[in-house]
C-alpha cells in the first residue's frame, strides 16, 4: 500500500502509547503504522518537549479501528490484569501486554 493511500486516526504525545495502539490494532487483524517517532523533538512554550506520533491505517480499516480505539477508552477504568506470557500488570483496557507485546490472555 503507498504512503498516501492511508488514514491517520490518532496523534500521540508518546511513542509508547501509539505503539500500544498500533499492537492493539494489528492484534485485531488491522494492519497499522506509526509515523514520526524520529522527528525532531518539538519545543512547546510550557517547556515541554513532545514527540506526536500517529497512527495510520488503510481507508478500509479506518471504522474498525475507530472503533476498537473507542472500546478501549470506555473500558478505561477496567481492573487490571497480569499479562500470561510475561506476568507483568496491565490496564484493563489493553488486549496487548505493553511490556512483551503479547495478547495479556492466553491465544
């Protein structure tokens, strides 16, 4: 697929939160990328340093992954739960582990 044909769905402050997003959207069958984690750091007038990140994916994908982007914000506040690959805790929000990349449920 050529760079243009896709759709950017989100911008992130931090390369670690679009890279959670893209694992959740390729862990769902979505084929997602990141772009910008190696720009320049821009400076903002509070002092504070940011890298924003997006999080492409194909037109065809785009409802989908909206929607699973929607999901995990409304289960934002479930209890957390330990990852069965790596045992290390996550949000139970997170379908995938932010340590090891793994599905947090056994596969």
């Amino acid at each position: 697929m050529a760079k243009d044909d896709r759709v950017m769905i989100a911008t992130f402050a931090r390369m670690d939160e679009a890279g959670l997003l893209v694992a959740t959207l390729k862990n769902a069958g979505i084929e997602a990328i990141m772009r910008g984690q190696y720009r320049p750091r821009l400076f903002f007038l509070a002092g504070i340093y940011k890298t924003l990140c997006e999080v492409w994916v194909a037109p065809d994908d785009e409802q989908r992954a909206r929607q699973i982007m929607a999901e995990n914000e409304a289960n934002a506040d479930a209890p957390a739960r330990n990852c069965v690959h790596c045992g290390e805790e996550n949000p139970g929000n997170f379908d995938v582990c932010w340590k090891c990349g793994k599905n947090v449920v056994a596969e």
